[in-house]
C-alpha cells in the first residue's frame, strides 16, 4: 500500500498548492539597489528630459518601453519630464538575461539532490512507487539604472542601479517595480547596498 499512500499524498500537496496559488493575488519583487546621490533637495521646477546612448536609439521601440516606466516611477518621486525646459537629463536602461538551469537542484521523489537529465527521466520513489524528473524552472537575471546630469554643468548629480534574479518571464511589470526600487529615498538614499522589496500584481 506504501506506492499508492504516496501518490495520494503526492495529489493532496499538489491540491494544496494549487489553492494557495490562487489565493495569493501579488508577488513581490526583491532587488539589490545601490544608489550615489550629490542632491541636497531638488530644484524647482525638477524637471527632467531623456537622453539616449547610440545604441538605445537604435532600438527606440524597446527604449520607448523602458522610458514609459521609468517615467512613472521618476513622477513617484517628484521629477516631471518637460524637454522644453529641463533641469536634468535622464539616461535608463533595462536587460534581461536568460541564466542557464542549475546542474543540481533537490529532487525529494529521488532522495536528493541529483543531477538535471531531461524531460521526463523516469525512477523509482522513496516507497518503491514511479515518480517523474522535472526540469527545474529557467531563472531571469534583470537590472535596471538611472543616471541623472546636471544639465547647466554636465555633472552626474544621481546615479542608480537595482539587480533582481526570479522566475517570472514578463518583463514590463517586473521592470516597474524595480524602477521604484531603484528610486526609493530619492534624492538622499542610504549609503550602500540594500534589498528593496515592491509588491506587484500577480
């Protein structure tokens, strides 16, 4: 009776983590922030245009979206875009990388921590039952920065940058709640790296 004890077992967690999933409505985004401020307080009006390197004129589609939320997390903090009139000039950028699956991950229907072999790798339980190897999921290493000039002298007056690793392949919201990571305690943020969390829909 021990196989058919842990298959049932096996469905009643799979149940239970269903229902929790469902219940949960935000997921939380937690980014390593490191900021450099020479603000005292800001200028009024603080206004701001954006700048852009070559290569994100290049690809201006992309950039329009990275700018897009950029800007609303610089209005969360006082700054309003005016090209016309512009104290500062903002450059952002934001990238995705696809990290490669680990070689070991835990495997509790093998005993262990065993090794990544495939789709659909067939063994043994702990009872003598059938269990299936699943591939661990693929993980997305994103960052995000901000760095703000003094256009009347060209000097750098604020630079940002915020990191987050996690397993959730849709950028824009993601981008988002990093943006306001990566702006929090503007213009004077502590000195030092510091783990930011932001709460987002799910």
């Amino acid at each position: 009776m021990r196989p058919l004890r842990s298959f049932f077992m096996l469905l009643c967690l799979g149940i239970f983590g269903l229902l929790l999933g469902g219940c949960a409505s935000t997921r939380l985004v937690d980014s390593d922030v490191q900021a450099f401020s020479q603000l005292q307080a800001l200028p009024v009006p603080a206004t701001y245009r954006f700048e852009r390197l070559p290569s994100q004129q290049a690809y201006s589609a992309q950039q329009d979206k990275v700018e897009a939320l950029a800007r609303e997390a610089l209005a969360k903090v006082g700054l309003v875009e005016n090209p016309r009139a512009p104290n500062f000039s903002a450059q952002v950028y934001a990238r995705t990388d696809r990290l490669l699956s680990p070689d070991y991950w835990y495997d509790p229907f093998w005993g262990g921590w065993g090794g990544w072999g495939g789709w659909g790798g067939w063994g043994s339980g702990f009872y003598g039952g059938i269990s299936m190897r699943f591939p661990p999921p693929t993980e997305y290493r994103r960052e995000v920065g901000l760095i703000l000039r003094d256009i009347a002298s060209g000097r750098v007056v604020y630079e940002t940058h915020a990191q987050h690793d996690g397993v959730w392949s849709d950028d824009l919201p993601v981008f988002a709640a990093m943006f306001d990571a990566a702006l929090q305690d503007f213009p004077m943020p502590p000195a030092g790296p510091r783990r930011i969390n932001v709460e987002i829909p799910r």
